[in-house]
C-alpha cells in the first residue's frame, strides 16, 4: 500500500512470533511498518494509521487478509 502525507510511504508487513515463557510457540503477530520509497525514513504506523481514510484502512486491512491467506499454511500444526 502506498500512502502520500509529506512523502510518499509503502507498507511493509512482518510476522512476529509469539512464544510463552517455556519459548512455546502461542501465536503469531502481523506488524505493519511504513517507510519512505527508497527507505531511508520509516514513519511510526500510528501516525500513519491516524492519517487513513476509512477507504484506506479497507485497503490496508485488505492487504493483510491476502498476505495471510498466502500464508496459511504456515499456521496449520501437523
């Protein structure tokens, strides 16, 4: 996603995982960052976040679901 405030900022999504005190894998946290076109500036994801339209956070939003269906199988045990 590609976002203009006083630049132009992409969306970069990351999965952080999440583990008990025994390092027991619980759960899986999806992290969006904002950053500069060249990406030599991030912008906090709040700021950006209070900065959407409602259609921008539809899309955003959007985005996510797809990168997690894209993924889903690494969320399936065997």
């Amino acid at each position: 996603m590609k976002i203009f405030l006083e630049n132009l900022y992409h969306s970069d999504c990351y999965f952080l995982p999440i583990r008990d005190n025994q390092q027991v894998l619980v759960g899986v946290e999806l992290i969006t960052h904002f950053s500069s076109e060249d990406g030599t500036v991030r912008i906090p994801t709040s700021r950006v976040i209070a900065q959407l339209t409602e259609e921008q956070h539809w899309q955003l939003f959007s985005e996510q679901l797809e990168l997690l269906k894209s993924c889903q199988h690494f969320f399936y045990s065997t």
